[in-house]
C-alpha cells in the first residue's frame, strides 16, 4: 500500500493551531493568563493611555517610541499619504455600490488591491527592507481615507477630504462625519485604536504574513487580512455585542435572556476569547473610557456584563469567561457617535498597522509557510471509472 512520503516529517497539531508556536516576533506578544498584552517591550495599555497614534505606529515600524523632531516628521509624512491617487478615487462610487448592503470592509478588499497597483507596489520579495516600510504606511495612511468615502457614499454623501492637521484619529472622525470631534471623543477613538493596533498571531495576522511569506507585494498581503477580520468570529463582533445588548433590552430581562442563550449553547457576543483565560486588558481599558462619559448605555452594559459573567459561572463552572474587546469597544463606538456599520472598519483602521509590521517582519523570512494537512478520505488509489 502506498504511504505518505511526508508522514514521517508530519507533526500532529492541535486543531486551528491553538498554541503552536510558529514563528518568532519581535513586534510583542498576548500572555493570556496573566491577561496582559505588550507592543514591543511596552505594555499595550499602557501606551494607549499615555501615547498617541503616531506615536505606536512608529514604534511598530521602527521598533522604538520616536523623539519630538522624529514624532513630528513621522507624523507629517502621514498625513500626507492620506489622500488617494486620483484614479483610485474615480473608481470608489463604483465599489461603494456594488458592495451595497456588505459594507466598506467589502469594498475596502477592492479598493486596497487598486491602491497597491496604482502606487506600484512590488512584491516584498523583490524590493528592499526601506521599500517595504514605505509601502505598508503608505497603504495604512490611506486606508481611513478609504473606509470613510466607501461608507459615505454608501450612504448617498459626498466624501470628505482628510486633513493634514489632524491626527490619525481625529482625521478618521472628520472624514467619517464632516464635522471636526471634540477632544474627548476623539481621543476615546485614539485609545480604542492604539489598543487594537496588534495581537499577536489573530487570524488576520497570521493571514497577512502566510501572504508575505510567498513575497507577494503589501497589498496583496492586506487584503487578505482584511478578508480574515470580516469574519464574525474575529474583527465583526463589536457591533454584533451592542446588538446583544439591544435585544435584552431591560434590566428585567437580564436574567431570563441570558439564562436562554446560555443553556441552548448559543454564544454571547462580546464574553470569551481564544487566549485570555482571565479579564481582556482591552476591556478593562475601554470599560474605564465609556465610564467616563457616563450615562444609560455605559450603566446597563456594565449591569449585563456583571449577570452575564455570574451566570457563566453558574451554568458553566471552571470555565473563565469574560467580555472581550468587542464588548466595551461598541459601547464606546456608539458613545462616540460612529455608525454600527463603522464598527469593525474603525478595527481595521488600526488593525492595519499591526498587520503592516507583521508583513516587515515576515517578509525578512525568505522561509514559505507551508503546513501540512492530514488525509481523511477514501483510500487512494482507486481506480477512475470508465465512462460509459
């Protein structure tokens, strides 16, 4: 009987990979049991409380925290790659409504593909360390541009040009609303994408360096990552744990609801994640932000999430569960102002920063990653039918 010549060099893995380790990084690192996450050698939180935008996505390209004149120049170099080539711009009224009821995440598949071709991206593969870095903030720069054009004009509105004397953040909200945010809300926004920069080896990421690692150009890289954050599963559940608490509805109904979902073994959107085994740090962080600005929402999402982690533990004892990013994410989205349809594009807005690096860094590897799979169908050979 023929066998497989590679079952000799094959390892058994557990399924989705959970806790293999792959590969090294230095861009940081999710120690789930201790519920602490880090972006180089600094806590994650910690920047997202003290630093800027600029700031984090500088230390993820540059692999340290810029000086004043470095923050400046970085900053100032950004801001203009904001706006999009004029023949990217021709085309998005196009992709707007063709991905209709999908949303921007959709059309932004497209647009990052046309983006990479226009500028002239080459494959990773073919270029040097200084190029890559180029092209990845160039499209990271561009991609708020083109998630809020793509929503506006699905809407029926004309896109708003960016400024270039704003931050990263505050031009993301001024070209999502056309109105320039308050201080606070914008830097609630600033905080909530500092945090969702990176996390370790998430399923985008992962996706994002299995594409450099063939030496496809940033782009190529890109899209597929923002194909993996559409999924439910990962980048689409912010606004999915404001729909939960939307279909609660009342403090009465708490309880019963919950009790519900629970025991027919549906899953709660916003509680749970893949590595924590303890509170996400990025809840605890973005919990503190809505309570800041107060108010019903913020009161009843905390009530939910306290009866909802008590009930868990109720019906499902010794298992840790409680809420993830996603959950206090949409509460402070919404407090905010950004529509629902906004929520996981704001995700991949600083997502792609992460995944920028990632690609950096994978693409300093000329090894493929190439796993293998184990065969569980028919034996083979069989003999193919004569056709009749």
């Amino acid at each position: 009987m023929p066998t497989n010549p590679a079952a000799s060099t094959s390892i058994d893995v557990p399924r989705g990979l959970a806790g293999v380790i792959v590969t090294d990084t230095a861009l940081g690192d999710v120690r789930g049991l201790e519920g602490f996450y880090h972006y180089r050698q600094y806590s994650a939180v910690d920047l997202a409380r003290t630093r800027g935008f600029e700031d984090v996505w500088y230390l993820m390209v540059h692999g340290e925290l810029p000086e004043a004149a470095q923050l400046s120049a970085f900053a100032a170099q950004t801001a203009q790659l904001r706006r999009l080539p004029e023949d990217v711009r021709a085309v998005l009224p196009a992709l707007a409504a063709a991905s209709g009821a999908s949303g921007p995440l959709a059309g932004l598949r497209t647009a990052l593909s046309l983006l990479g071709a226009s500028k002239g991206f080459r494959p990773v593969y073919d270029i040097d360390a200084d190029q890559r870095r180029a092209d990845t903030v160039a499209a990271a720069a561009a991609v708020p541009t083109l998630l809020t054009a793509l929503y506006r004009l699905g809407q029926g509105l004309e896109p708003v040009e960016p400024r270039t004397d704003l931050p990263y953040a505050a031009n993301y909200l001024y070209m999502l609303t056309g109105s320039e945010p308050d201080a606070d809300r914008a830097r609630a926004i600033e905080q909530y994408l500092i945090s969702t920069i990176d996390h370790g080896f998430n399923a985008s990421t992962f996706t994002a360096r299995v594409i450099a690692s063939t030496g496809a150009d940033v782009a190529a890289a890109l899209v597929g990552a923002v194909g993996a954050l559409s999924g439910p599963l990962h980048g689409g559940a912010p606004s999915r744990a404001l729909d939960t608490l939307d279909a609660i509805g009342s403090r009465d109904r708490i309880d019963p609801w919950i009790r519900q979902h629970v025991l027919a073994g549906d899953r709660i959107m916003g509680f749970g994640h893949p590595v924590y085994r303890t509170e996400d740090p990025r809840s605890r962080m973005l919990r503190g932000i809505a309570e800041q600005f107060g108010g019903p929402l913020v009161d009843f999402a905390i009530e939910v999430e306290q009866r909802v982690e008590a009930i868990l533990a109720e019906l499902k004892p010794g298992r840790e569960l409680h809420t993830n990013v996603e959950f206090y994410a949409g509460v402070v989205m919404e407090l905010c102002g950004l529509p629902r349809q906004m929520f996981t594009p704001t995700f991949a807005a600083a997502r792609v920063v992460g995944w920028g690096a990632n690609i950096l860094e994978q693409a300093a590897d000329s090894k493929i990653i190439r796993p293998a799979a184990r065969y569980v169908g028919p034996q083979p050979p069989v003999a193919v039918p004569t056709v009749a």
